[in-house]
C-alpha cells in the first residue's frame, strides 16, 4: 500500500538519528580487534575488556544500520548483547534493524524483550504502528499510535510520532483535517535531516485531501532536500507528485516524473511501471 515505504523509511531515519551520534565515530579500531571481538568468548573477558569490544561492536552496527545492511546489523546487535546483556542501545537497534529488514516477527519479538528491559523507552513504541502499516492494517496502526502519549517522547521521536499518525490517517482516509494538522506539527518539530519525510508525508494528505497543487508544492519542497534524500526517497516522493499533476489533468508533467523512476526496483518503481501504462493511450492522444 502506498503508505507502507514512508512509515518504513522514517522510523529507520529516526532510529539513526539516535543512534548516530553516539557511535564512537572517533573510535575506530583495526580490523583485527573486529574479527577478535568475534571470536573470542565474552564471558572469559574482564568486564572492562568486554565493554571496550562491545561498543567497538555496536559502532560496526550503526555503520551497517546506515548503509541498508539490516540483517548484518542486527547479526552484530545481538554479538553486542553477547558483551553487555543490558545495553539499552543495541537492544533498541536491534529492534529497527529487524523492522527494516522486514523480519516483522523477530522485530515484534525483540521489541517486547526491549520493553521488558527498559519500560521506559517510549520511542521503541513506535515500531509495532509502522510493522501494521507494513502489513497494511492501519486501523492496528492508529490504535498503537493512540497507546504512546507524544509529550513523553524527545523531540525527534515526537516528530515521527505526529508524522506517523498524519500519514495513517491519509491512508485511512479519515480525519483529514487532523492529519494536516499533525503532518504540520511533525514539519515544525523534524530536525533538519527528517524535514524531506514531513514534507513528503504532508503532499500525501494533501493528496488525500483533493489539493493537488499544495500537495505539489510539499512534495517539490521535499525534493529539494536532495543531501537527505535515498533513491527510494525520491521514487517515492516522483510517484506521488505524478498523481497529483493527474489530479489536476496535467497527463505530460505526470508522464515526465514516472519516466524518471521507472526503471528502479522499488515499490515505487513498480507502481510507475503500472500508472505509466495506464496514462500511456491518454497522454499520446
């Protein structure tokens, strides 16, 4: 469902925004100390040993987490908690890193051993809502969005909570004008990496709401965004924009926009494939 690539993205851009910057950037260490953290037994290290390899661990899972390595990443998340059983980090990395895998279930199931570990965190609450977005059952979706109060959550987390419920709404087709109104408060809180996601969830709602040239206007808005910007990004962000040039009868405009992505390999991609031969007859008469 259109809906599903976006909750996807902006939960995975939240989780490394929290992660990023407490990576230990400044920590790297030669490959060998890697390959021995691998190798050697965590229980037969002295505590401050095994500290020193497991945050050298979790920095080579940040670092996989953001270059789309998922499985990889959480292979290494769950080295790291070999180390330090209690690391609230790598617990809660481990959960996004399953989510954008699509390992769904494993996620639900690390996410629930998360919670039990750390109550508090109310930022990981955000994940089942995107995995029933995933699943294309929004009605689940809001409901677990209902269940986080967004006043508990730091700011970035807040945004994607205001953003999520903006975006299932639109998709439900409910509410539309409370969806403007949360996609609005997610923009006014996105740090400026997240801004391209409230933009582009913001020309969906004003898709869903008939106000194609608003939508038009967010969604070239979010292109503009290009150093935040992956390819799925942008396929999704050109798919959406072509609907609402046909919303307004502008069949050239939309053609050119679909022809720009149709050859990718996303969802996005696909449905660019399936609109552009639907337009096709239309736009060369």
């Amino acid at each position: 469902m259109q809906a599903v690539i976006l909750v996807v993205m902006v939960v995975v851009a939240g989780t490394v925004a929290v992660y990023g910057p407490i990576a230990f950037g400044s920590w790297l260490m030669r490959k060998g100390k890697l390959r021995e953290a691998w190798r050697v037994e965590p229980n037969q290290l002295p505590p401050r040993r095994r500290m020193q390899f497991s945050r050298l661990l979790f920095q080579e899972a940040v670092h996989a987490h953001q270059a789309g390595d998922h499985n990889r990443a959480a292979e290494t998340c769950r080295r790291v908690l070999r180390f330090e059983s209690d690391d609230p980090q790598a617990s809660r990395l481990l959960v996004a890193s399953l989510f954008a895998g699509g390992r769904f279930d494993e996620a639900r199931d690390a996410l629930e051993r998360h919670l039990q570990a750390n109550p508090g965190d109310e930022a990981a609450k955000l994940v089942p809502a995107a995995i029933y977005c995933e699943r294309g059952d929004l009605v689940a979706a809001r409901e677990a969005l209902d269940a986080i109060d967004p006043q508990k959550l730091p700011t970035a987390d807040r945004a994607l909570w205001f953003n999520n419920y903006a975006f299932t709404l639109s998709g439900l087709k409910i509410d539309l004008d409370l969806a403007r109104e949360y996609g609005e408060k997610a923009l006014q809180l996105a740090s400026q990496a997240d801004r391209q996601f409230a933009l582009r969830t913001l020309g969906v709602v004003h898709l869903a709401r008939k106000e194609p040239e608003t939508a038009i206007e967010r969604l070239d808005a979010a292109l503009r965004e290009r150093q935040h910007l992956r390819p799925g990004d942008i396929e999704f962000t050109r798919y959406h924009l072509a609907r609402a040039f046909l919303d307004l009868g502008r069949e050239r405009e939309a053609k050119g926009q679909l022809q720009l992505i149709e050859s990718g390999r996303t969802l996005y991609a696909e449905k660019a494939r399936a609109l552009m031969r639907e337009i096709a007859p239309s736009a060369a008469a």
